[in-house]
C-alpha cells in the first residue's frame, strides 16, 4: 500500500511539473495552421513562413507547394510572409473524388485567405496554377490581393480551337495525356520530364529528381480531372475583367504553355508587363532562378 501511495505520488508531481513548464513556456512557432479546412472533409496543406507583406503562391500541375522551396527561402530573407497553397489533389493536401476545375480551386483559395485574414497580398500561380490565380481574381474581384504574378501561365487557353490558334496542344493531345496517365503514369511523368526543361542541361539532375518526388504525391484520380479542366477552359472573359497590375513571366523555350500564350495574355490584361525568359523552358522558376526572384521582388515592392 506504501509503494502504491508512493507511485501515484511520483506520477502526480511529473503531471503537475509537465503542465506547469507547458504552461511557462515561450511558444516557437508562429501558431499557424499547417493545414486549413476548406470545406467538411477536406484539408490544404499550407506553407506560412516569414513576416511582413504577404506573397500568396499556387503550384502548377501535378506539383505541389513546395515547388516554391527556392522562392520560400529568398523572400523571408527579403521581409515577406510567404504562403504557398497546395492545391487538392496534390502534395500533401487531402485528395477527395469529387470536382477538380478552376471554380473549385478558386473558392479553396478564398477560404483559405479569408481564415488567414490576408490584405494586399502579391498572388502569384505556376501554370495551372496560373489559370487558377486568374480565375481567383475574376471571379472574386480581387479579393485579399492588390497584384498578380503568372509564371508559365496555361492560359487564356492551354488547348487550340477554332478562334484561337495558339499553344502546342490539341484537345486529341490532352486526351492522350489522360489516357497514359489512366494506364501508366510512370510514363507521363517521363514524358513531361523530357520537355519540361529548354534543354537536357538547362535543369540539373538533383533538381529534376526533387521535382519527381513532389509530382508523385499527386492522386492519379486528381491529374486525369485537372488534365481534363486545362483541355477545356477558356479564362479569356477572366482576363478582360482583371484590372490589378499584373507580372507576366514566361520562358520563350516553353513546350509546354509556349510563348505565344503570354503575348496573348498580355493582350487580354489592361495593367500588365510581360518579362521573357531567353533561356528557359517551362522551369524558368529554377531556370533562370535568380532572375526569376528579382523580377518577381522588384514587381511586389513596387
């Protein structure tokens, strides 16, 4: 019975010491959420690093946030508060059947920012990523952001029609992506791989297989349905309501979102610069790296 007596004793006073050096105990982190709701069920990951202005960034397909890695490490440098949003579907976001279009996208971003209580941010968007941002800010009027930045944008449309030649892809071309990703996704990873960069050296084999392993995370359930919304879209009435001073950035070696549809884009946007990559492909953001970063630094603190 002594030793009993003895042992709740001892288990009582390591409870009461732990809760009390919690309890005194300066906080580490920022308290910010990792992952955010953006409706029952589904949660993004989200990268909140840094303080001062805020650069909201969304990834291209199938990556994720972490694409971001080398912007991440140079703007909290610069004084920023960076935000990179997984999209769902991708990385280490929650991956629900369901919709994948950019209304969707969207309406996940807007809850996101309006949780984070975000003003006057910098929104920038890689690819689909850039289409994304695009119809964020048409569709709610530029809420929480006062600039835009597109990075090898796959818009106003990623697919040749009738009243718009321009692009590489064909709907027929798109429909082959969503078939080899349906039956060997291996593939289509090594297929994209080969014409992401401008050329065979233009991006380093270390940077090749990190960018591999995000692209993997992705569901096969959430590339097929972003394939088929990048087949489909037209963000041409999107970009004439867009009235924000906007960044164009893109590679003249794209073959992925070739040049040509960043000239038409900045046709489209009233308040926009287009810079070129001379010698970047689809990867310009680890291309041409330090250019990348300063264009982008000089935009925002303009």
């Amino acid at each position: 019975m002594k030793n009993l007596i003895l042992t709740i004793g001892l288990f009582t006073t390591l409870i009461s010491s732990s809760l009390f050096s919690q309890a005194k105990r300066t906080p580490a982190s920022f308290g910010r959420e990792e992952y955010v709701e953006v409706e029952k069920n589904v949660r993004l990951h989200v990268t909140d690093l840094g303080e001062g202005e805020p650069v909201v960034l969304i990834h291209g397909w199938p990556l994720s946030d972490a694409m971001y890695e080398y912007q991440y490490a140079d703007f909290i440098q610069k004084g920023y508060r960076v935000i990179g949003i997984t999209l769902r579907g991708f990385g280490l976001s929650d991956k629900p059947g369901g919709k994948y279009n950019y209304d969707v996208f969207a309406d996940d971003i807007k809850v996101v920012l309006d949780k984070l209580e975000i003003k006057n941010a910098t929104i920038g968007g890689f690819s689909m990523g850039g289409a994304t941002v695009i119809h964020y800010v048409a569709k709610y009027n530029a809420a929480h952001v006062s600039k835009m930045a597109l990075f090898g944008a796959a818009a106003p449309i990623w697919t040749k029609r009738a009243d718009f030649n321009y692009g590489l892809w064909t709907k027929d071309d798109v429909n082959g992506l969503i078939n080899l990703n349906n039956k060997n996704r291996p593939e289509l990873f090594a297929t994209f791989g080969k014409i992401f960069p401008a050329n065979e050296t233009s991006v380093s084999p270390g940077h090749g297989a990190w960018l591999g392993n995000i692209q993997a995370q992705a569901s096969p359930y959430a590339m097929a349905e972003g394939l088929k919304t990048l087949r489909d879209s037209d963000l041409r009435n999107d970009l004439k309501k867009i009235t924000i001073p906007t960044l164009i950035l893109h590679g003249k070696l794209d073959k992925i979102c070739s040049y040509d549809l960043a000239e038409q884009m900045k046709v489209l946007l009233k308040n926009s610069t287009l810079v070129p990559f001379e010698k970047s492909g689809h990867a310009l953001f680890i291309e041409e790296l330090e250019k990348f970063n300063a264009e982008l630094f000089n935009f925002i603190k303009k």
